[in-house]
C-alpha cells in the first residue's frame, strides 16, 4: 500500500500539526491516501506561503500503516533500530 507525502526542498517533511520537521516519527507525518488530496493540501499550503517549495512524495507503508522514509541524505539513518531519528519504539 502506498501513502503520498509533503516534502520540502530542505528535506523536511511535513506533520501533522502543519510544521515541516527533519526528523519526526512516522506517526507523526501527515499522510494523504490520495495523491490529489495531498496536491490539494500543497495549493493550500502555497496560497498562504507563496515562496514555500514542496513537492509530492509517494512512500510504501509498513505492515502496520506507517510510512515508510527514506533519508537519501543519511544512508546510516535507513535503518528502523532505536538509534535513529526516524525509528520509533513499537
């Protein structure tokens, strides 16, 4: 299954309290099920901040629905272990 992201040019993704974080648990991202609903909240987001460059990013979703990041900047940071930024206890 495949979920749609919001990704800044900073590498930052967007949660869902509207702030764009670098590292975040995957929980905490907003994610759209639709692309046009993730496009649709992108116009939103630009009509308030006109200089904000966002793009659309589809991930897979892990067993229990979460995204699934990866950080191209960081290979060592990939990993889903309790050392990286990106993992969270389960």
């Amino acid at each position: 299954m495949v979920a749609y992201l919001l990704k800044n040019t900073a590498a930052e993704y967007l949660d869902k309290h509207g702030e764009w974080l670098r590292s975040a648990a995957r929980t905490a991202l907003a994610q759209f099920r639709h692309r046009d609903e993730a496009l649709n909240h992108l116009i939103e987001l630009n009509a308030k901040q006109p200089l904000l460059r966002a793009a659309v990013v589809e991930v897979q979703l892990d067993a229990r629905q979460r995204p699934i990041v990866i950080d191209e900047s960081d290979p060592a940071s990939n990993s889903d272990c309790a050392v990286s930024d990106l993992a969270e206890l389960a």
